[in-house]
C-alpha cells in the first residue's frame, strides 16, 4: 500500500498553483495520472521520487514513512528503492546497453539480474552496442531494464512513450506490462494517451490544477456507461459517411482501420479528429466518444 498526501505551489506557464493530493494505492497496481499539461503530474512522480519538496505531507509506503515533513523525516532518493523512466532516456552515451546496466547495481549486488532484465526486454542481440545505434524504442527498453536493475518497490514513468510510433508504442506496452507482472511491480504512469490508459491501467486519477477531479477505472473514466462484451479499443473517427438510413464511420485503431455501422442519433455528437472507444453492446459494435 502506497498512501501519498502532498501539498505543494508549484509555479506554472499560468501562474501558482496549489498541489493538493491523496492518493492510496494497492500493491500491485498500475495506476494513471492522467489530465492536462500543468495539472501537476509530473510534480507528483518528482515528489515520490524524492527529487521534489513539499510545504507539508506524508509518503508511506508498506508501513514505512518515505516523508513525513513534520517529523522532519525525509528519505534521499537512493533510500526510497524506485525506478524511474524518463521521456527522454537518459543513456549514458560512451557506455554499452549492458554496462548502463550494470552502472546501475548497487555496490555487492548480484549481476545476474543483468541477464535476466536483458532477456525480458530483449536486448540479447543488442547489449554490447552503444545508445546512439540504436533506435528510439530500443533505446527505451535500456532504460527501462537500467530502472530495475535494483528491483524498486516503485517503478515509475513519465510518458516514457510519447516520442515513439504507433506500432513501437504497442510493443513497449507490452514489455512494461511484461515486467510490472514479472517484478510483482506497483507502477504509477503519466500519459496522455488514452488507448494506453485503457490498456494498461487498474485505476485512473484525472488532475485538474492540481486536484484530483476523477478516479475509478479506465472505461468508466473515459465513457459515459459501462461496457459489456469481448472487445475495447480506442481510435480516431478519420470519416463519416451517409449510406441510405444508416451512417459508416472510420475509426483509425493503431495502424488498422475499421468501419462501424451507426444510427443518425448514434453520431449526432461526432466529428473527425474524435477519440472514440469501438466496444461490443448485445454483440453489436457500438461507438462511445470520449
């Protein structure tokens, strides 16, 4: 259990802006931050992290007090066993794939983790290489595996995939979702990817000037009503079409495209450029705008 309560200005492009946040968070989740530039998302990794001050809070995390600011107890960075992904990598550029590992290893610890964080992010092929040989999404699984080298409580990530493509996106998902199960992880994600959030997420904390508006799980979030059936996908509406008495629409989901029959009433709200949830109602596909 993770039990996060922080107040903190911060200064924005906008102005001051008071953090104010309560987060309790299971062992084992996967959580989101999820809200707009300046909501304060990034602030609260930092904080967590123990990179950022506070003006007053508390971080408790299994029982044992991370922060307590009127106890006046404050971890360091290196006491509070978390990974963190940045954007934009970090690698150390004169050092191998396998050596920004191993720069990582506590003094004493044991290296076979290092083999073992190569095979699961599949950089076998790739570990004696340099960073700047290797792609943007190679260069993230590097850091990935760099941050749990030390098998943090906490892994956490800022937009870690937000430079990628689509198709290199998806797979480091999958890898992220690969080792947050594999190391018994609690995670906590900053994106602003929604297709992201309601694949990866157990739960979703909307910021909003740096208050949490909205929590719960991903589709509920997301779309004004439960969904039932086999299949979620998010996508862009790219066209609507008139077809007699029934409209087709195109739904952009990844690098697919699909096409959903709807009602005039079912559209009456859509325009290109919508972020749309494709879900199953009754076994028919129905669209839901987010």
């Amino acid at each position: 259990m993770i039990e996060v309560t922080i107040d903190k200005k911060l200064q924005t492009a906008e102005g001051s802006m008071k953090l104010d946040i309560r987060l309790r968070i299971e062992k084992g989740q996967l959580i989101t931050l999820y809200g707009a530039s300046g909501a304060g998302k990034t602030s609260i990794l930092r904080i967590i992290a123990g990179l950022l001050s506070v003006d007053s809070g508390q971080i408790v995390v299994d029982g044992t007090y991370w922060l307590d600011y009127n106890k006046k107890i404050n971890f360091s960075p290196q006491q509070r066993n978390i990974g963190y992904v940045f954007q934009d990598y970090a690698l150390f550029p004169n050092m191998t794939v396998r050596e920004n590992l191993e720069f990582a290893l506590e003094k004493g610890q044991d290296k076979s983790v290092i083999r073992e964080l190569i095979s699961i992010v599949a950089l076998d092929k790739l570990k004696d290489r340099k960073p700047s040989t290797l792609s943007g999404g190679q260069q993230q699984r590097v850091a990935l595996a760099r941050a749990l080298v030390r098998k943090p409580k906490i892994l956490l990530l800022d937009e870690p995939l937000s430079a990628l493509d689509i198709k290199m996106r998806s797979k480091l998902q999958d890898y992220i979702l690969k080792v947050h199960r594999e190391y018994e992880l609690t995670t906590i994600l900053v994106s602003h990817d929604i297709g992201e959030i309601i694949k990866m997420s157990d739960k979703v904390y909307c910021l909003d000037e740096g208050k949490i508006s909205r929590e719960g799980d991903s589709v509920s979030i997301f779309t004004d009503n439960q969904l039932s059936g086999k299949f979620q996908f998010t996508g862009e509406v790219i066209n609507i079409q008139s077809e007699d008495v029934v409209y087709i629409i195109t739904v952009l989901i990844g690098n697919n495209v699909v096409r959903v029959i709807a009602q005039e009433s079912e559209i009456s709200s859509l325009a290109i450029g919508d972020k749309v949830v494709v879900a199953s109602k009754a076994f028919n596909p129905v669209l839901i705008k987010i």
